[in-house]
C-alpha cells in the first residue's frame, strides 16, 4: 500500500522560509496523484497545493492563501513531492501532510485523499 513520510518541518520567523519533502513508497509513483493539506488545532483540513493531471500534462495548483507564496514539485525519479514555502506567515502554522490518491480515481480535493503521511509541524512566530 501507499507509505508516505514527510520531514523538513520547524519553527521559523514570520518571512522565511521552509521546505517539506514526502518520500512515497509502496506503489508506483506515477500512478499516484499528490499533494498537500495543512490543519492547525480546532480547525478542518485544508487542501495547499497539488499536482494536476489534464491531458497527460502535468500542472499544479494551489489554495488561493499561498498561491505565489508556495510551490509544489515533485522528482519523480526519487519518488518525492516537496512544497517550498516562502514569506511564511503565522497563519501557515499547522501540521502539514503529504496526501496521496490513485490517479485514476484522484478525489476532488487533496484534503479527501486516502494516503497520507504522519505529517510534519509547522510552526511560524
């Protein structure tokens, strides 16, 4: 089945930046799609970012609340989907999860994907 494991969450000043890394296993990665989401304490999941499909072209896409601010790649080669993250504010304080679904189901929002990571920990002061 589908492992993910995220890293390269902490604690950052409001303005920097962070990159988080997901290492997928278990199933072929290019039959996967992936992403994102983020939840801090008392509040639902909430979709960041993730890679598209459309006609065998692959894109990206983003909450609107760090579009410009954040960007999702992926290496396909290593199996890893990483989301740099720039002008870090303190609302993007919240655990941060890799998600996966298979790519021939790929639920609407990220945050309904099935597969996801133990998360990684976000915090900006």
């Amino acid at each position: 089945h589908v492992q993910l494991v995220e890293s390269g969450g902490g604690l950052v000043q409001a303005g920097g930046s962070l990159r988080l890394s997901c290492a997928a296993s278990g199933y072929p990665y290019s039959d996967l799609c992936m992403g994102w989401f983020r939840q801090a304490p008392g509040k639902e999941r909430e979709g960041v970012a993730r890679i598209l499909f459309v006609d065998a072209i692959t894109s990206s896409a983003y909450a609107s609340i760090v579009k410009g601010r954040f960007t999702i790649s992926q290496d396909s080669a290593t199996n890893t989907l990483y989301l740099q993250m720039n002008s870090l504010k303190p609302e993007d304080t919240a655990m941060y999860y890799c998600a996966a679904d298979l790519r021939r189901l790929c639920a609407a929002t990220v945050s309904q994907f099935p597969y996801r990571g133990q998360g990684t920990q976000v915090t900006v002061s």
